[in-house]
C-alpha cells in the first residue's frame, strides 16, 4: 500500500468508482483522472496538492484532512463527512450538500464553492475551526436547518458572499439561513443575496452586506448586530425584521 512519502495516481482506461471505507491513510498526494472516488468511512490525509478530475463524495463517518490546494472538476457530494485539513479545496463541478444530520467542513482552510451549490435535507452544513467558506457561483439553501458558523466548543467559521456571486435562501417554514453559536461568526455579502420561498429565513450571526439583498418573498430576520452599506430591496408583502438583541444595525447606504 503507498505510504506518507508517495505520490498516487488513479486513471483508469475506463471509468469506474473507486471507494475508500476504512483505515486511516495518508499520502504525500493524490490525483484521480478518470474515475470518480468515494469516501464512506475511513480517514485519508493528503499531504501536498492534489485533484479529483471526476466526481468526489465524502459521506458517513469518512473524513479527508488537506494539506495542500485541492481541486475537485466533477461534482462534489458530501453527505455526513468531514473535510479537514488547512488546504485550500476548490470544488470547480458545483457541490450538493445534503445529510439529516452534519456536514463538517473543519480547520484553517478555504472551501471555494464554484458553479452550482444546493444544500438541502434538513442538515446542517458546520464551518469550524476556522474554516472560511466562499461563494463564487450560485449558492441555494432549500429548507435546511442551516449553515452552521462555529459552536461553543469548536472555533468561528466563516462565510462570504463574493462579489458576482449569489447566494439563495429558499425556505418554506422557519428556518435558519445562518447561525453561529457563539453569535460572532462573520457572514459578508459582497454579491447577491435573495430570500426566496415565502417562509422566515433568520440571520443570526453578524451580518455585513456591500452587495445587494432582495428579499421577494416571506421574511428575512435579522437577529444580531448587522451592518448594510447598500440596498436591501423588500418586496410587497414581505419583510425584513431587525430582532432587538441589543446589539446594532447600521444602515449607511442605499435604502
């Protein structure tokens, strides 16, 4: 079996699914061609740089830890795994989240989302330990419990909205679109934010937007000190709550 030192490559002739499920591994890198891989169980360290050209998933109790950039092309799935690892990971394919329980994306790392990301199942996407997530396509959460920035035990997160890019909360019922526990996790909206679904969607962690908020249906709550440098546009019927929490809001800019 290749060991910490080794440098591993997949790319068979013809497509196929390569599965890891158990032990703990790391290498020095790994790059995947052809095939997609999938991760049910186990723990995997990549040390260096490394690529999936294909599809990668990490579910159920599997955890891959990155030392270095990491680029997945193909469609990335997580569904009750971990990404770990001060790497930053690229995922160019478009990811979907889903999971009845916690996706976990861990450590001083960056994950890039690009092209299409949809979070859904009523799970909760975790960013700790420092981790940084940034939009840079088109982001949607559907209904989910939320994105978790940090816990009482476990360093902030963060999440940021990039410029040119767009973040949706589609929410039928109450849900949270955003929350931190410790409530001082940074969400930045630089791009496009909308607030789809005609349910409540609840910002409850800091939130500072420079972009542009529209909310076209239901309620947008805003439950912690938060700060708009632009417009937040409301359409007719809808809202936006400003929660007395004892800490301000500001709106400096547009109307």
């Amino acid at each position: 079996l290749p060991n910490s030192s080794d440098d591993v490559g997949i790319d068979t002739a013809d497509f196929h699914t390569v599965t890891f499920s158990t032990g703990t591994v790391t290498v020095d890198s790994l790059t995947v061609g052809n095939d997609a891989f999938d991760m049910t169980g186990g723990s995997l360290t990549l040390s260096t740089a490394s690529s999936f050209a294909n599809a990668l998933g990490v579910s159920s109790d599997a955890t891959l830890s990155l030392g270095g950039a990491t680029t997945v092309s193909g469609l990335f799935t997580e569904d009750g795994g971990t990404i770990a690892g001060t790497g930053t990971l690229t995922l160019a394919g478009g990811a979907t989240l889903s999971s009845d329980g916690t996706d976990v994306m861990t450590d001083a790392g960056t994950t890039v989302f690009e092209g299409t990301t949809t979070l859904a199942d009523g799970g909760f996407l975790e960013a700790v330990g420092g981790r940084v997530l940034e939009n840079t396509g088109t982001f949607t959460e559907s209904d989910a419990n939320a994105i978790l920035l940090g816990t009482f035990s476990l360093s902030t997160g963060s999440l940021q909205n990039d410029a040119g890019a767009t973040i949706v909360f589609d929410n039928s019922g109450p849900d949270f679109g955003v929350t931190s526990q410790t409530r001082e996790a940074p969400f930045t909206n630089a791009g496009t934010m909308q607030v789809e679904g005609g349910g409540v969607t609840t910002i409850a962690t800091p939130f500072t937007n420079t972009g542009t908020v529209s909310v076209s249906a239901g309620a947008l709550d805003l439950t912690v000190g938060s700060s708009s440098l632009s417009a937040i546009t409301v359409a007719a019927g809808s809202e936006v709550e400003f929660v007395d929490s004892g800490l301000p809001f500001t709106i400096s800019g547009g109307t």
